[in-house]
C-alpha cells in the first residue's frame, strides 16, 4: 500500500539559489517519505526532485545556512581547480579536472563549446566505476552537463544523493561559480542551473532546524 501513496517527480521552477533551497526543504518536508539508509541513518525523502534555478548569481546564500560567503567561495575554487588542499578522499573538482588520473573534463568541455556552440556532447562525470564500486565515499554528484541555447550556456546536473539541509545551497553555489567559469573561458554569458536529485533528502539530525526554519 506504501508504494501507492509514493509519490516521485516534482518540477520547482526557483528565480534565485535562496529560493530554490526555501521550495526544495518545503517540498521534501511536507512531501518526503521516511526511510532508514544503508547506513542507519533516517532521512526523509523525496525521489527525483528536478528544481530549475532561474538566476543563480543573485541571493547565492540563503540566510538561514552556516556556511558565509568565505567557506562558499573556498569550496567553489576546489570546484574548478581541482585542488585538494585538505586532502579529501576525492574532491568533485579532482573527478572533473583529474577524471580517473586521465582527463581534464572542464577544459574538454570549454573546448567543445567553443568549436561547437550547439553540442550535446559537452559533459563531464564524476563516478570512476574501477573507484566507486570498491569504496565506501563515492561522490553524490555525477553528472556535469553543459549546453548553449539561448545565447546562454546552461548547466544540468544530477545528484544520485542529494542532503538539501546541508549540502544543497553550497552546491548550488560552488556550480554558480563553475558555470560563471565555463561561459567566460567560452566567451558566452552563463545561464540557468537545473538540478535533478533522485534522492533529495533531509537527515534526521536537520529535522528540528529545518521544522524551524519553515
């Protein structure tokens, strides 16, 4: 009977990263399902949450989160450099500057933009199958995809996991910064962001702040 109560699938169309946080919290809240994880931990959950984020480089940080403006901006220069300076186990910057130790992904991105303004080949993935098979971290982000349309250069991603209390706005923030990077190294303005999280979720320990919050 559970599974006919399900529900799965929602389009939220945000104008800002703020707003898109505020609706996603909202709708996982009051729509989500509970269920315990592989890992014991509860969460509640809402399954292939899509958010379209109209313009994502006004009102980035919404008030309500503990990250500030320095940590985001630190997290979004590992995002497109790569580095590692805290000697993560991976970093997503790793996986897409450093895929597998073999490619730049970023920089094949660029360049397939550049010499083909309306590919669909433009994309660039974080999960190393020969790695993540074999390892308990393995990246909740997948998925990459960039696209000129519009005059613009858009960015799609997927999450296969996706801790909106706590990770969501600062994604959304270090992808801001990404797709800023790839529109001007391509010499185009950035778009829209579109998430697409097949897990959105909230952990039990963010329960009682973000029944706060709302």
């Amino acid at each position: 009977m559970e599974n006919m109560t399900l529900q799965i699938g929602r389009i939220i169309r945000a104008n800002t990263i703020s707003d898109a946080w505020y609706r996603g919290i909202n709708m996982i809240w009051n729509q989500g399902h509970e269920v315990t994880d592989e890992r014991g931990s509860k969460i509640k959950e809402y399954l292939n949450l899509m958010i379209v984020v109209k313009d994502p480089y006004t009102d980035r940080i919404p008030a309500d989160i503990s990250w500030n403006e320095e940590r985001l901006e630190e997290y979004a220069k590992q995002l497109i450099t790569g580095e590692n300076v805290q000697d993560f186990e991976y970093t997503y910057g790793q996986r897409l500057r450093n895929w597998d130790e073999k490619i730049d992904q970023i920089a094949y991105v660029i360049d397939k933009l550049k010499h083909n303004p309306t590919t669909r080949r433009a994309t660039a993935v974080t999960w190393v199958p020969t790695v993540d098979t074999v390892v308990d971290e393995v990246p909740c982000m997948i998925i990459d995809d960039f696209k000129i349309r519009g005059g613009m250069v858009n960015l799609t991603t997927l999450f296969r996991s996706h801790d909106f209390a706590g990770a969501y706005p600062a994604n959304l923030y270090g992808l801001s910064r990404l797709l800023e990077y790839v529109a001007a190294e391509v010499g185009v303005k950035p778009g829209m962001i579109t998430t697409i999280s097949a897990s959105a979720h909230i952990y039990e320990h963010d329960w009682d702040m973000i029944e706060e919050i709302l």
